[in-house]
DNA sequence: CTGATATAGTTGCGTCCGCAATCATTTCGA
DNA sequence: TCGAAATGATTGCGGACGCAACTATATCAG
C-alpha cells in the first residue's frame, strides 16, 4: 500500500504541477499587496485601469473588460461600481449600441495608472521575469500558448 | 506617446507572464468543474482529503492543512466545518497540546477519496502533464523552485 | 508557582465573486 | 412590420475567503 494508483503523478510532474500552484499564488499576494499598499489600488483595479489606458479611443465595453480580466459579467459590473465611486474610471453608453456601456479613465484614473503602472511592472520583473533565464521566458510563453491553444476540452 | 515606460514589458515576457496566469486560471476552472461535476467535491474540499488520506497517522494539524492549501486559519477553520457538516472528515483534540485539533478522514471521507483521486490525477495528467515535454516537467519545476525559494521579499 | 507572552483554533464582519433571474435593446424570421 | 430570440449589462442571492478580535491552552521568565 506504499504506491498510488496507476495514474499516480512521478516527482517531476507533482513537482511541475503543484509548484506552479504554490508559485502563482505567492506571485499574485505579493504583487497584489504591494499595489495596494503602494497605491491602494487592488490588482484587478490595477487591470481595469491598465485595459482602458492602452484602449484605442480609451474605452472598453464592459464585456471586453470582463473576458480581459478573466471575470465573470457580474463581477465586471460590480468592479466597475467601486471604481466609479472612487472616482476613476465613467461609464457611457455606446451611441452603436443602446445596450452596451463604454468604461473610460477619468482624469483621476488616469493619474492613478500612471502613478502605479512603474511600480507594478517593476514587481512583475523583480519577483517574477527577472528570476527567469531569457530562453526560459521563450519556453514559457510557448507552454502556455499550447495550453491555451485548445478551445474546447483537450483530448 | 506610442511606446511605454522603461519598464514596460517586451512582448516575450508579457506572454510569459499574462500566459501563466491565463493558463492557471483555465486549468483551475476545469479540474475544479470536473471534480465538482462528478464527484460533487470542490477543488479545495478535495486537496484536504488528499492531505489527509496520505498523512502519516491518517491526521493533520489545522494549521498544517492551511499552510497545504495556502489558507488562512479561518478559511480551514470554515472548510473543516463543511467537510465535517458534509461527514467525510472529523476532528478530535490534540492528545499533546490541548489547543491542536486532528482533522481525520471518516469512512465515507475515505471512499470519497478513492473514488475521486483517480479522475482528479488524470484530469492533471489530460489538461496539463500530457500536454508537457519531458524536458519541459524538468525546466517548469526548477522555475517553481527557484522563484519558490526566497522566503522574503527577493531583491 | 505565577503572571506575561505565545500559540491553536474559532467567530464576527466585510469583501469579492459567480450563478440565475431580470431588464433593455437589438437582430432576425416570417 | 411585428413578435421571438439573442445580446449587454445589472441585480438578488449565496458561497468562500481574509483580517481582526476573541477564547483556550501552553510556555516561559522570574
């Protein structure tokens, strides 16, 4: 009873694959609190921001946002809420679409992104990039693009 | 006004980095639906039985459950109570140090294990493993590893 | 031995999020 | 042109989590 069932994972692999859990967790904290402490500003408020501002015409529809940021319509909604009432980001209707919304950067959020932005990518490269060899950035980007290469369910 | 701050991130480490949490968050969402869908058992429902069905003693400290599952205390605390609600785990007082907690496996906590683990490894194996070259198990876990092995803050 | 401090776990409270239902608008078929 | 279906976004509701405060037990200094 010392081994596991046939599709029990090898060292290598429980390592490949638990240590990308306990990585992207640690990753995300770390990046996450040192946006907030620095700048109050939450990670996903962070992205909403940096969508918008690299936007052409500077806004997104919500939908967009949402499947941008990996968040469910409601929860687009409700984080477009909070950075309303903090004054950073407006939503307009869309004159092609009298259904759909345009979010925008208010001059406030603006000056909020540009404020965070630096610190933030400089997190991403000290905790995260800069601890990679150059040809393993090359490798990950193509690991990840296969992963999500498959739209449906993979064999 | 058409390139970005000198932090800015070359496109190969933007893959790199987007890719990763792209990736996780898909890989996340379909093992969880998959254990959810046919054994009714939540991702992290699941890792505490896991945990659990392979200690030594067939118990686990609450507090060495949370740091497993990268969870607060109250975040175990509130799990154990779902599990324990649900009749697949226990707890019983620590006979060396009356403010520990066993957390142990019930029978149908054991069965539900059982029946759950092979369809869990293999969805690993399906969504990620089988899409991974040997070589690349080997590089993916010394990433993990070195970005894991700083304990505080990196420089 | 006793009081101060540390540790294990739980509870109150607030936040963030997803699902399902809903409303408004657009698009499509007959 | 008109009703049906689709689409964009919001809201009600409930789940899961973290932080801070709390209880209970253990440990340590003197």
């Amino acid at each position: 009873m010392s081994t596991q069932s046939p599709t029990a994972l090898a060292p290598r692999e429980l390592a490949a694959w638990k240590g990308m859990l306990a990585a992207h967790s640690r990753l995300l904290a770390r990046l996450d609190a040192e946006l907030e402490r620095d700048h109050g500003l939450p990670l996903t408020s962070y992205e909403v921001l940096m969508y918008l501002g690299d936007a052409d015409g500077g806004h997104l529809r919500m939908g967009e946002l949402a499947d941008r940021l990996l968040l469910s319509r409601s929860g687009i909604t409700r984080l477009a809420d909070r950075l309303e009432r903090q004054g950073l980001i407006g939503r307009r209707r869309c004159e092609n679409d009298g259904r759909g919304l345009y979010a925008y950067l208010t001059p406030a959020g603006r000056d909020k992104l540009a404020a965070a932005r630096p610190a933030h990518l400089a997190g991403v490269r000290r905790h995260f990039i800069s601890r990679l060899a150059p040809d393993e950035i090359e490798e990950l980007g193509a690991i990840w693009q296969r992963l999500l290469a498959d739209e449906a369910a993979p064999a």
